[in-house]
C-alpha cells in the first residue's frame, strides 16, 4: 500500500511540475503572471476557488465532524462556501477580472482609502495562519497513514514542488493544477462517502 501510493504520489508531482513548465511559456508579464492575462473562464475560477477549500482536512476534521453533527452541519460547513464558489464563479467573474487589483487589500485600497489595506492583509493572514496549520496537520496525518512517511517530510515535499510549479507558471498553473486535484478530491471523496454508506447499510 506505502509503495504504490509513494509511486503514484511522486508521479503526480512530476505532471505537477510539467505543467507548471508548459504554463510557464506563456508568461511574459506581470499581468499574466499573477492574473493569467484576466480571461479565465467562470468554471475554471469556480474549480479554483472549490480546490482551495477543499483540501486534505475534509476528510480529515471537517468528516468527522459531520459525522457527529448529523446532516444538518452540511448547512454551516458545505452549503455556504459552494454558494459564494457560485457567486464568484459563475455570477460576478467577469466584473471580478476586470477589476484593476491584483490582492484584495489592494482592492479594497481602491474602494476605500490606504488605511484598509494593511488591516485586511493581516486578517487574512491570521485566518489564512489557521487554516493553513488544519491542512499541514491532516498532511501529515495521510502521509503517516498511507503512505509510511514522517509527517514532517511529506509537508517539506509538498511546500517545495509548490514553490517550484507555481513560480513556474504563475496563476495559470495555479487554476490548471487546482482542477486536476479537486477532479482528484472529489472522486476519492464520492468513493470514501459511497463505501461508508455501503458499510454504515451492511
């Protein structure tokens, strides 16, 4: 099992990486760099924005949690973020692309006035902080798990691929990768919940 899933896992880095060179072709510019020239589709930026909250500690915390809680936790915990994913993506993506921001301090800078700006980059940054450590922490409990390696080892590999492909390609990459691995955590996610209501009926 620690074999297979070490093969597949480094497999996947390596199409990580490639992409992340493919993608790098394009970028001639800062504005294709950090806003991939701004004509992203609505479903690829509604992938991203899924991808991004969807990560290892939703099978992890966030499973167990709803587990306890009952069905009604889909209500405070799912619910809310596919719904601002569809206003995002679907709704308001082509006035959000035009806007001339690239962070949304920045954007918030231009709304209001410059006083804003350091404010929300620090709240995002401590609630980023938070979430951040959930998913380093559900890493390296799947890595231990599945895979036989030191926790701390699978989050140095995954944080340096990361910095590799990402500084490669730029948001590009980003939204290109993000939909193969939310493709990926949605299928092993339909399987596990499949096989939990095969076993929970059996």
């Amino acid at each position: 099992m620690s074999i297979a899933s070490t093969v597949l896992f480094v497999v996947y880095l390596a199409i990580l990486v490639i992409i992340g060179l493919k993608q790098s072709k394009g970028v001639d510019s800062m504005e294709s760099y950090w806003m991939a020239n701004r004509n992203l589709p609505g479903w690829r930026i509604a992938f991203c924005l899924a991808a991004s909250w969807f990560g290892l500690s939703s099978f992890t915390g966030q499973a167990g949690w709803l587990y306890g809680e009952g069905l009604g936790a889909l209500f405070y915990l799912a619910i809310p973020n596919f719904a601002a994913i569809f206003l995002v993506g679907v709704v308001f993506f082509s006035r959000i692309r035009k806007i001339p921001a690239i962070s949304q301090p920045e954007f918030l800078e231009m709304r209001y006035s410059a006083a804003v700006r350091p404010w929300l980059a620090l709240i995002i940054l401590v609630a980023f902080a938070g979430y951040s450590a959930m998913e380093f922490i559900a890493l390296e409990y799947v890595f231990e798990q599945f895979m036989g390696w030191p926790g701390w080892l699978g989050a140095v590999v995954i944080v340096l691929i990361t910095l590799i492909y990402v500084n490669l390609g730029g948001m590009n990459t980003v939204v290109f990768t993000e939909i193969i691995q939310y493709s990926l955590l949605f299928i092993v996610g339909a399987i596990v919940g499949i096989a939990a209501i095969v076993q929970g009926t059996a």
